[in-house]
C-alpha cells in the first residue's frame, strides 16, 4: 500500500509543481481584483528586466493598460516574442509558462481569467 501511494504522489507531484497559480508565485506583480464563481481578474505589474516564476493561467482575455514587450517561455522551451500597445486585447487558451519584460518599459495588464465552469455561470 505505501509503495502505491509513493508511485502515485511521484507521478502526481510534478504535475502540481509546474501548475502554479501566478498570484501566488509571483504576488508582488500579481494583484486580485475581483474574484467570483466564473472569474478571476488580476492587475498585473513589473518593471523591465523582471522575470515571473513558472506559472500557470487557465484560459484569460488580457488588457494592456500600456505598451510593452516580453518574452513567453513555454515548458516546452518554445519562446514567443509578444508586443502591445495600450488598448490592445487578447484571448488566450489556458497556458504555464515563465514572462520575462524585456522592454524599456513597464508591463500594465489587466487579466480575466475564466474559471473551468464558466458554463453554468453563463446559465444564472
């Protein structure tokens, strides 16, 4: 019986390692703002050069607040580029990933994520 639960903590423990929740390993960029049973929005800052920890969003719609420029890097090494000026929109599906501001400017965004039973939300 032990041995069963060791296998099965070893196989599940990674998973929960690389599926972090971004205002918790990087709460001094991530702020809640509004919380509720179908949504999450959080008031996202940092600074030029700042790196986030490995993090996870489920799926969100991004705002910029300002313009900026950063680099995505995903688990799977993959680096996308990304830019935005003020105003612009996003959808995203869900995604871990590592963001590092490698523009002159700061990042201002604002995130919506949806929560994984957004359906019955959309029923009230």
């Amino acid at each position: 019986m032990f041995r069963k639960a060791t296998m099965t903590a070893a196989v599940l423990f990674p998973i929960c390692v690389q599926a972090q929740d971004a205002a918790l390993t990087d709460s001094d960029k991530y702020k809640a703002i509004f919380e509720n049973d179908c949504v999450r929005v959080l008031d996202y800052q940092d600074a030029p050069g700042d790196v986030t920890h490995q993090h996870t969003h489920p799926a969100f719609v991004l705002y910029a607040l300002a313009p900026f420029r950063r680099s995505i890097t995903l688990p799977d090494g993959k680096v996308l580029q990304r830019q935005f000026e003020q105003g612009e929109v996003m959808w995203s599906n869900s995604q871990t990933h590592v963001g590092a501001n490698t523009g002159d400017t700061p990042t201002h965004v604002i995130l919506v994520e949806l929560k994984s039973d957004i359906g019955a939300c959309a029923k009230r």
